[in-house]
C-alpha cells in the first residue's frame, strides 16, 4: 500500500481526496498555460504527455 492509499483509505470526510484532486488541478493548469502560449513541437508533446498524465491521476483518485 503507498502512502497515498492510506491516506485516502483513512480519509473519512473527504478532504484529503479533494485536496489531492485540488493539487493535481493546479499542476495542470500550469502545463496547460505553458500549451497555451506555443512551445516548440518536442516541447508541446512533452507537455501534452503531462496534462494527459494529470487528467489520469485525477480520475483514478475520484474513483478511489
């Protein structure tokens, strides 16, 4: 089990999971600021593979 895990499994009203899904938001939002203003095509294929790798996580965590 990471800690992840036993932090939402012992997570009872929920604040943890929002403030985990609130993170991954924010994190997001900066790469899809940094897509917004144009980058190089290796650079926005690394960063489309982030926004990806975010949008993910927050729904693997809202499923949890």
């Amino acid at each position: 089990m990471t800690n992840l895990e036993e932090i939402l499994d012992n997570d009872i009203d929920g604040k943890a999971k929002h403030d985990v899904v609130e993170r991954l938001n924010q994190a997001q939002l900066v790469v899809k600021r940094k897509l917004d203003i144009g980058c190089s095509p290796k650079e926005y294929q690394l960063l489309m593979s982030q926004y990806e790798a975010y949008q993910a996580a927050k729904s693997v965590i809202e499923q949890y």
